[in-house]
C-alpha cells in the first residue's frame, strides 16, 4: 500500500501523512504581482521542505533556518486579507507575513509573498 502525498505549501515538496490532508495546498507563494509561482515559473520552490509537528507547519530549505508557521490560526484581522491570482482564477487568501515573504524571497530570489487560503474561500481549481 502507497502513502498518499499532501503538499501544504503548493509547489513545495510534500508529505506522506494522512493527517496533512486536510491542509492540502493551503498555501502558496506569489509573486509581486499577486500570481502564484507554480513549480514550472519558480523551480525553487521544490527545495523547501515541509513537515507537520506540534500544531505546526515547519519548512526548511538549504542555507535557510527553520521557519515555522501555526496551522490553526483564524485571522480577524481584515488588513491582512488579500486577493490573489491561480491561474484565471481569484483567489481570496490571508497574508502570512513580513519574515515568511522575507524567507521565501531568500529561497526564491525575488520579493514574494506566502498566503493561506482563507476559510471561505472558493476551493482553487488549480492548473495542471
């Protein structure tokens, strides 16, 4: 029996536990412009790693110190929502911050953003 892989972060590698189904592409990187960095636009993304430990998604990447981000998080705060591209379609999402676009700038080469779907959302008809 195969292990079924979730990817938490869209374009990232990925996990073989059931328990990350439930934060299957929950997030994902943007560009300046607010599109998604697919695997095929930005290669990097497949270096950062991606683990679930203690209520957290931890991500590594080379040269790059431990970032962890909260799974559970109910953002109230409406400054931090965003609306974002995947594809043609838009996508509302929460901002994750200052050290996470600083990090996945570092890991990427260029300003970025991380964002994670917000609980309405539409579900993302990701491209293929």
């Amino acid at each position: 029996m195969t292990a079924t892989t979730f990817y938490p972060v869209a374009g990232c590698a990925g996990i073989a536990l059931s328990e990350a189904g439930d934060y299957d592409k929950r997030w994902f990187v943007v560009d300046e412009a607010a599109h998604w960095l697919s695997p095929d636009v930005c290669p990097a993304l497949g270096q950062v790693t991606t683990e679930m430990r203690m209520g957290y998604l931890v991500l590594r990447a080379p040269g790059m110190l431990r970032m962890d981000i909260p799974l559970e998080v109910i953002e109230d705060d409406d400054s931090v929502w965003r609306q974002v591209s995947v594809g043609t379609q838009n996508v509302d999402v929460v901002d994750e911050g200052e050290v996470a676009a600083v990090w996945f700038g570092h890991v990427v080469g260029s300003p970025c953003r991380l964002v994670k779907l917000r609980p309405e959302a539409t579900p993302v008809q990701w491209p293929v």
